[in-house]
C-alpha cells in the first residue's frame, strides 16, 4: 500500500466536493471559507503526492512533512468548513495552528533536500 498516494486521493476527492458544495449549497456569505479550505487542501493533497516519492527515497524527513501537511490539512481546511457549515469553533486557534502546521510542512520538506539523497544526488 502506498500511504500518501491514498492520503492524496482522499484529500483531492474532498476538496473538489467541499468546493463543488461551496459553490452550490452553502450561504454565499460562508462560500469564502468554503473556497479557501478546499483551495488549500487541494494544493497540499498534490503536494502528498511528491512526498510518497521523496519519501520512498529514504528521505525519513519528508515523511514528516507529509505528517504536518496531513495534520494541516485536517486543522486548517477542517476548522474552515466546520466554520461555515457549523458556526464559530469552540476551540480557539485551530485554524491557525494547521496554518502553522502546514507552514513547518513546508520547512521540513525543505530540509529533507539536505543530506542522503539530496541537493546534487540521485
């Protein structure tokens, strides 16, 4: 089985479902949320796919980006369209905390180009 290749698929579905129930079913004021939770999920589930290769390299540290871009995902994209289907969160900064965790996503992955099988390897 390949993990994040299945993670990406999950992750893609969702966001072109959520977009599509955005566009259609939703108040229009909550749309926005709608539109930005799935844009981000989105761009990250293909970002999933990247990290089943990297990963597969041996790159033990893109495998942790993927942790914190899935992580991401479900705090950001999650708390957003909890917002806009449910109301306010009564948990306060989990929206910003999948900001942050996709953000160190990001920085890990970068980091992963170092070292075994990184910058100027094959």
């Amino acid at each position: 089985m390949r993990p994040w290749v299945a993670l990406a698929g999950i992750n893609g579905v969702m966001a072109i479902g959520f977009a599509a129930y955005g566009a259609h079913g939703v108040d229009p004021a909550m749309a926005p949320l709608i539109d930005r939770a799935s844009q981000f999920q989105l761009v990250h589930a293909v970002v999933l796919l990247s990290i089943d290769r990297l990963a597969g390299d041996g790159r033990r540290l893109a495998a942790v980006a993927g942790g914190l871009f899935v992580a991401g995902i479900a705090l950001f994209s999650g708390s957003l369209y909890l917002k806009a289907l449910a109301g306010p969160l009564p948990v306060p900064l989990v929206t910003p905390g999948g900001g942050i965790a996709l953000m160190l996503g990001w920085l890990v992955l970068a980091f992963s180009s170092f070292g075994r099988g990184g910058w100027g390897r094959r």
